[in-house]
C-alpha cells in the first residue's frame, strides 16, 4: 500500500472520486486522516522488528538490550536520555552528547569485549571506539628495574630467569634509537618503581608491578596538500613548512592497523615525528601518499630521498652541501643547500596537529550551494587565476542579466593569493568566497599601497536602497591585513576561517601585530555571524546615534587577541562597542567592552568584560573574571566556586599562541578541576562547567570530559585482573 496522502482514496472505484470531487472531496480528506495514522501503525510496527537488532534498535531500547548481555551504560547516558539539553541548540547537543557516549557501539561489542579481556589491544580498541582517540596499551611490570639473580638453585630456575632478562632492562647507552623513546610510550627503557597508582585521580603514577598505561592522541592530524612553503630568508635559502613563516612540528600520517589484535606502533597513531626516527626511517615518513613530500622549482617529481639529510635547524646553523636539503621535523623547517637553491619556489604537502575542525582546513566541510547561483572557479587550470578576475566577471554578468544574485567564487587549490581584494556589493547581491571541497586556500594581504590600509575591504554603497548585500567567507586562511566592512551591509559570514591574530606569525608563533584587529566594522549596519573560526580582535566604529547596535553572533569560535590584557572586542581606544554580543561556545582571550551581551554561554572569557547596559541579556554556564561588569549570571564561574576557591576555576590553556599544536586546549589540570561538592553541571570548573558536564569554550563539542569518563569505566571493566589502569594524554 503506498504511503502517499492520497493512497486509500485511490483505491476507491473511479464513481466514489468523481461523486467525492462534486461535493469538495470530504471522502478525500478522511482518507488522508486514516491514511495517516495507519502509515504510524505500520511504521510501529517495522520498527518493533527492527528493535530486535542492536544496530537498528531505537536508542530508548539500547539499555533494554544491553541489560540481557550485562552491559553497564556510561556514566551520564542516563541523564542525557532522561531530559533534553537546555539552549536553543538542546536536541542537537543532545544527539551530540549521546553519540559521543557510543552506547550503540558497546552494546554490540559486549560479548566479543568480554572473550578479550585482559588484553592490550582490547584496551587500544575501545580507546579507540569510546573515546575516539588513538592509543597504545603498555604493561609497565614489564619495565619495572630490578636486580637479575645471580645464582640458580634448584630445578626449571635456569628458565625462569632467562624469561625475567627481556624485562627491567637497565638503558644501554649504545642503543641512541631506544634512548629517543625513553620515557615514552614506545619506550623500552626499564624505570624505577613509582607507587602512585596508574589511575590516581590526583598524582599520575605510573610504573608500578601492578600498572597498566593507556597512553592516548588527543590531538587528530591534518594534511596540506600542494601548498608553497614559506622563505625565511633568500639569500640563505631557508624555509618553513608553514606558509606562515611558523614552527609547526611534522606529524605522522597514520597507517591503520593490520589486525584487531595488533598492538599499536610508532606508525599507527598521530605522533609527533623525531629527528633520529626520520634519520633511521626516512623512507616510511617521506614521499606521496606519506607523511610529507617536497617539491621545488615546479618540477612533477619530489625531491629524491637520496637528497634528504635529516638536522637540528634551532638555529639555521646546520649548513647543508650542494645538493642537499636539510629537514627538521620538530620544527618543521627547511634548508637548501646554497649552489642548487630553488629559483621558482618550494611546495609541501605534510601533517600538522589540532584539536578539532576549526579555523581554515582541509578537512570536509558542510554547505550548501543554491541551485541558481552562478559559480566561477579559480586556481590552476581554471579559467580565472585571481580572484578578481573572478569577481569582476561576476559583476559584469550581474549587471547584464547574465545571472541572478546569488554568486560564488571558490578557489580550488591550496595555494597563496597575493592581491588587493576590494569587494563593492549592490543592493541584493548574494556573494560567497569559499575554498573547494579538500583545499586550504591562503589569502595574503600584503602592503600595496603606501597611502592607506591594504585590508579586504567589503563595502556597500551609501545611497543604495532595497535588500541590503551579504557576503560569505568559508574555508580561508587570511594573513598579513585585517578584514573592513564598511557601509550598509546586511550580513557578514566568516565560516571555517582563520583571521590571523595578529596579521602573521613570528618563528616561535608570537604575533607580529599583537596590538592590530582582524576586524574592523567602520560605520557598518553588517549583522556579523562566526561559526567555527579563529580571528583577532574586533574592532567596532560605530554611529551610536543614527544606527542600533550592530548584532555579532559567535559560534564554536576562537576570538583571540593576543593578551589577557589587550582587548578583543572594543571601540577604539578601548571604549565601548556599540554591539551586542552573542556567544555560544566561545573562547574570548582579551578582554570584552560591548553595549550589550544578548547572551554567553559554555564560553570562557580570560580578560575582564565591561558591558555597558547590564539590564539585558545573560550569562549562563560560563567564565568571566572576577570585577567584570556583565548582565545576570546562571551558574557561572567562579562565582560557584566562591572568592576563596576563584584561582582554583580559572582556565588554564596548554597553549595561547595561534600555530601551536594544542593552541586554544584547556591545560590537563584545568580539564581535571571538579568545583565544590562533586561535579554537576556548571559545578566542575572551566574543564567540566558547560551545562552538561562538558568542557566550556570552543572545544566544548568534543566532550572530552564525557569521554575520558566512559573510558575509564570500561578500562576498570576490561583491564586485567588485579591491574590498575591509567589513561596518560600525549598529546
């Protein structure tokens, strides 16, 4: 039976539908009713079947199966099951939250986890499945030091003692690989007895008879592909991987692994790659489809291995010979010999490391293309080469009729684009700039005119009447300038972005403009929206008297300026934005000086916050320092955890530089920090404070801690008997 509306009515004879459409279709109309509910029997009815089956089961009947098999739910499922998520986003976070638990998943794997327990790769496997983190399983009583007997007394010793002398192997000098991997996860190196339990909740122990480590990879990796590397200096003919002139160390490109039951290796996890492991393997970590590959002088091949010399460039005073290029993966930095130094330029494709899908990347990305829009594509092999080009074209079919409103410019290649961008929209216009599916396209605003600012400007014409413009940046990377909106604009979107904090980086990631915005709204009406980006400091010039205050929406965002002390939203001269603030799952590093604060929450805000109009709004599940001036508070901190108690919930970042690896994570300590009287939501600090136990800021959709907690609820399930397990974070 079809499932349409109308699927019982065609069934009747041809005479019941003529005499029904006489009399205005009332039969038509039951039908449709009846129809209705009989589709929600039917539907009852197949899904009862399917709740037979734990890959197909609704997710109230999850428990229900796990109960027949013993399985123990997570901590936490219960409650994310029992009630929605407050916010407007509650049914999203809740699916979130409940995916990031895996009941599904368990469930499933419970009778097979049980006939493996006790093993380490059972360990690595639900790392992997619950918490979603590579990892390795390392039994420490096999590198516990102790004393070898010297004499054998009765029978069968002779075999024991010749097991005992593969472990607590005292380190041998000689061995420079195994002395690089001491202390490590991969370490073979024997250490002295710690009788810190492995999984102590206040002091990490570790190496101790009865000891179990699960070292794990918080941090994921992610490629560049094709891009230029950045010169240092030309006349040394020195490089950085980085486009931005940074240190970024070189991560390994993980390999899956060949078997359920294989323990992890150096190669299967996202590790940070070594000096004498490049020099020792060089082949396993350089070339296509490796971790990293170089190219010079626009030639089709790599550089040949056999020209690859491996060396520490702290300094730049490792000087290679002709021919030879000198690669240093912690600092991911380049040297070229000085007779064959490239003349056309370097291209990289390598690894770096982040915490998650934010800021410009390759990573996929969701959008959504209107089906009349006109699109003109830029890149090598493409008909336009800069995005100009592309731009004016698109004004010129505008204007003629060629095509309606909506137009998109995206660029399909990773690479560096050095030009002025000025973008004048009319009444109407509907323009996106946005990188293709996979690139990382790196837009560099560089000084070209020495008589005023060499910002992207987007501007609207003052005397322009009807649908204001809107314009949409997704997917860049923009450095050197800042962004300036001017004029009557309708709406600014900056999604999966990255505003250099600061316009560009330094060597060791510090800023070279520390006191310069990314953004700067100049007597704009532009409504700003952020979502999953990384910027500087907004700057707001507004008309206080003729125009509202300008909305400006933050979304899972890093807003960044460079020092807790220096302002990240402000007017100039630090006064008062004429602005309201609306920030949902927000680091703010800086200060905050707004008109008014519509509503902040799950966010962290490290410098003090001074809102003008304090009536309105609220703040909710968040951080802000002690003597701001904000609107109300729900459950914020550290106004839980009390003035004596304040410096205990403060945010601790285990890095505040953009181009750092773990830039933006909270520190292990401040994840761990559990506030007064256990740890409900918005009662565990800045690590566990979100409104549902979560960590706040812009990783909150991680959860991390939801995590961590389910991981260490089946390691004490699955560990074996009479061990103590601990989860160690490497990165």
């Amino acid at each position: 039976m079809s499932r349409e509306p109308d699927g019982l009515a065609e069934l009747l004879p041809q005479w019941h539908r003529l005499r029904d459409a006489e009399g205005g279709e009332p039969l038509r109309a039951l039908l449709a009713v009846i129809a209705e509910q009989a589709d929600r029997v039917r539907d009852g009815v197949e899904q009862s079947y399917e709740d037979w089956f734990v890959e197909t089961a609704a997710p109230w009947v999850l428990p229900y199966l796990g109960d027949l098999v013993g399985y123990t739910p997570l901590p936490g499922y219960e409650r994310v099951q029992a009630k929605g998520l407050e916010g407007e986003d509650g049914d999203d976070a809740r699916s979130r939250l409940a995916e990031a638990l895996a009941p599904r998943r368990d469930v499933a794997a419970t009778v097979a986890n049980r006939r493996r327990k006790g093993t380490l790769a059972l360990l690595e496997e639900l790392a992997e499945g619950v918490a979603g983190w590579p990892s390795r399983a390392v039994e420490f009583s096999r590198l516990v030091s102790h004393q070898q007997p010297v004499k054998l007394y009765g029978s069968g010793t002779a075999a024991a003692n010749a097991r005992r002398l593969e472990r607590g192997r005292l380190v041998d000098v000689r061995e420079g690989a195994a002395l690089d991997l001491a202390g490590g996860p991969f370490g073979a190196v024997a250490q002295s007895v710690n009788v810190r339990r492995a999984g102590s909740a206040r002091t990490q122990g570790g190496y101790s008879p009865a000891g179990v480590g699960l070292f794990v990879w918080r941090l994921k990796p992610y490629h560049v592909t094709g891009a230029p590397a950045y010169c240092v200096d030309r006349a040394r003919h020195l490089y950085t991987f980085s486009i931005l002139g940074n240190d970024s160390p070189l991560v390994t490109k993980p390999v899956p692994e060949p078997s359920a039951t294989h323990i992890a290796t150096i190669d299967t996890v996202p590790a940070y790659i070594r000096r004498r492991q490049l020099a020792d393997r060089l082949a396993d970590y350089y070339g296509p489809g490796k971790s990293f590959t170089i190219w010079r002088d626009g030639q089709d091949e790599p550089v040949p291995m056999s020209d690859i010399v491996v060396a520490d460039l702290t300094d730049w005073r490792y000087r290679p010979r002709r021919g030879q290029v000198a690669i240093d993966p912690v600092l991911g930095r380049m040297a070229f010999g000085s007779r064959s130094a490239p003349r056309r330029g370097v291209w990289v494709t390598y690894h770096y490391a982040f915490s998650d899908d934010m800021g410009g990347g390759e990573y996929p990305r969701e959008r959504k293309t209107p089906v009349a829009a006109a699109v003109y594509r830029v890149g090598p092999g493409q008909t336009y080469q800069r995005i100009m080009d592309a731009y004016g074209e698109w004004k010129n079919d505008r204007r003629a009729g060629r095509c309606g409103p909506d137009g998109i410019i995206e660029i399909t290649h990773s690479g560096a684009y050095q030009e002025q961008l000025d973008f004048d929209l009319d009444p109407g216009d509907r323009l996106e700039l946005r990188a293709a599916e996979g690139t990382r396209p790196v837009i560099r605003l560089l000084d070209w005119y020495s008589n005023r600012p060499d910002a992207l400007n987007i501007r609207a014409q003052e005397e322009c009447a009807g649908d204001a413009p809107r314009i949409v940046l997704d997917g860049l990377l923009i450095t050197g300038r800042g962004l300036n909106v001017t004029g009557p604009v309708g709406a600014v979107v900056l999604r999966h972005c990255t505003l250099v904090p600061g316009w560009s980086l330094e060597p060791e990631c510090d800023p070279h403009s520390p006191e310069e915005p990314s953004l700067v709204l100049d007597r704009t009406t532009a409504c700003v929206q952020i979502e999953r980006s990384i910027l500087g400091t907004i700057e707001v010039i507004g008309d206080e008297v003729n125009h509202d205050p300008l909305p400006i929406h933050i979304r899972d965002s890093i807003l960044d300026a460079t020092g807790h002390d220096r302002a990240a939203l402000s007017a100039p001269d630090c006064r008062h934005a004429h602005a309201v603030l609306h920030a949902h799952r927000t680091t703010v590093i800086g200060e905050v000086h707004t008109h008014a604060v519509e509503i902040a929450e799950n966010s962290i805000f490290t410098g003090r916050m001074r809102v003008a109009r304090r009536g309105i709004g609220c703040m909710r599940f968040s951080y802000v320092p002690p003597g701001s001036r904000t609107p109300r508070r729900h459950r914020c901190q550290p106004d839980l955890a009390g003035r004596e108690n304040a410096q205990l919930v403060r945010p601790l970042f285990a890095g505040e530089r953009y181009g750092t690896p773990a830039y933006g994570q909270l520190a292990a300590d401040c994840a761990e920090a559990r506030g007064p009287g256990g740890c409900p939501p918005g009662d565990g600090g800045c690590g566990r404070g979100a409104e549902d136990a979560s960590e706040m800021g812009a990783f909150h959709d991680l959860y991390q801690p939801q995590r961590l907690d389910s991981l260490r609820a089946r390691l004490a399930e699955y560990t074996p008997a009479g061990t103590d397990a601990g989860i160690i974070p490497v990165t």
